[in-house]
C-alpha cells in the first residue's frame, strides 16, 4: 500500500479512502460526515485488532475500514493483503473482487505521472488527514487529477502551493470532461495559462467552436467504442462534445484536425 504510483496510499502519511466502500450514492463525500464516521471507524479498529472479523457490507459503509495509525488520521482497509503479509482478508465483506478493480479517474491519471510530478502534486497535500486528502471538495489536487494526467502534469511542474490551487478559478469551474482539450490547448497556451483569471471562459469558448464545428449527432450511433480508438481522456472529451458513444476511424480522424483550429 506503500507503492508511491498508489493515489490510494502514496505514502508520506496520506491515504484516500473516497472508494470505500465501493457503494456509495453519487457525490458523496466522506468529509461531510466525519463525526459520525470516525465512531464507526475507531469501532471497527477495535473490532478487528481483537480478531473479530467483519461480516458483509450493509448500507453505505464497511466494517472493514478503519485507522491505520494511533492518531486517526490515517484510515484505510483493514483487511488488504498489504497489511497482512498478501493474504486477502476482504472476502467476508462480500466485495472483495469489487474492492480490487475499483478506480477512479484521479488515481489512474496519478499512475500516469513521473515520480517527479507525483511528489510535487503531493507536497501541497503535506500534514492532510485522510478525510481532507480523500475529498474533491478540500482537496484542490483530486480535483486536478480529475482532468486527466496532462493537465495534472502541466500544473506539477509549476509547483504550485495549496492556496494557489484554491485560487484557480477554472479548478472548480470547468468541466472535468474537456481535461483532454485543456491539455492540448496548453501544448501552444503554455503551463502559465493554468494560472490566468480567465482560462475558463477561454476554454468554454474553445469547446463551443469546436462542438459547432463537429456539428449535429447523427439520429444513429455507427463505428466502434470511442474507448477502443482513443485514450480514456480523449473519449471522454468526444463524448461530452460529439454527444457520441461510437465513431469511424475517419470521423475521429477529422474531429483531431478541427482541434487546433479551435483552439485558435
């Protein structure tokens, strides 16, 4: 769990527990119920430090997931394989196999970085509890991440503080959807422009002429999967502006060559 390419335990005291468990209603965030679940938490610490294993989820929580450290700041599952010597203990929960895939777009973005990038996007989240680390809403680095790891890797290598992350305006505003468009656009706008007051209306105006310029939806979804021609950020951005699931290989030939045009 110590692996530095883990969003999920990247080490330096930090770890995201905003998958656990892997059912939750959309928009939840831990941070706004911490009263509540640190009870729960030091509960099923003292549950399973006594041997007594957890039986399957119920609800929206795991008995499974608890304090790493004596401080309670650190939470995590308590039952993966890292912390016991390989041996998956999960399996009584009855999401082991779910608990295993699941990912989100920040920690496969983080994958994606160098070492480098990683550990500057991790100092502003130095001295964070789990709660603050894990959250999109406190956490102005996840919701980086969220764009995708071009974007992320741009604003890495400005090395920007916790505040300066909080005072991007674009962060909070833009649609994580255009992050692969956003990551073009900085190939001829420059890092710099992650900085600017106004790269959101700047962006906004960008995805407009280029939704214009791809035209309507045709009334039938024809070609393949845009996930198998594409890479996840840039499917994601055609989805949102395209509004299509599927295209040709020449229809998404020529959508890539309208880009540069628009970001005119």
């Amino acid at each position: 769990m110590s692996q530095v390419y883990s969003l999920c335990a990247p080490g330096q005291g930090l770890s995201c527990f905003a998958c656990c468990p892997p059912i939750r209603p959309a928009g939840y965030d831990h941070a706004a119920h911490q009263g509540s679940l640190r009870r729960l938490l030091a509960d099923n610490t003292a549950a399973v430090s006594q041997g007594r294993m957890p039986g399957p989820i119920t609800g929206f929580w795991c008995p499974g997931l608890g304090f790493l450290d004596r401080a309670g700041r650190q939470v995590g599952c308590l039952l993966h394989p890292a912390r016991h010597q390989g041996q998956d203990l999960r399996g009584p929960t009855g999401y082991a196999a779910k608990c295993g895939r699941e990912s989100c777009a920040p920690a496969r973005a983080f994958a994606e970085l160098t070492p480098a990038a990683r550990e500057a996007l991790l100092a502003p989240c130095a001295g964070m509890d789990s709660f603050a680390f894990s959250s999109p809403r406190l956490n102005p680095v996840m919701r980086l991440l969220a764009f995708g790891p071009k974007v992320a890797a741009a604003a890495a290598g400005l090395r920007p503080s916790l505040e300066t992350l909080r005072g991007w305006a674009w962060l909070w505003r833009a649609e994580e959807a255009m992050g692969w468009l956003l990551g073009r656009a900085l190939g001829s706008w420059g890092a710099g422009a992650l900085a600017e007051p106004g790269l959101n209306e700047r962006l906004a105006q960008a995805a407009g002429r280029l939704a214009q310029a791809l035209g309507p939806s045709p009334p039938l979804d024809p070609g393949q999967a845009l996930e198998e021609l594409a890479h996840e950020w840039e499917a994601r951005c055609w989805r949102t502006l395209a509004g299509r699931r599927r295209a040709r290989p020449a229809e998404l030939a020529r959508w890539r060559a309208l880009v540069e045009r628009a970001l005119e």
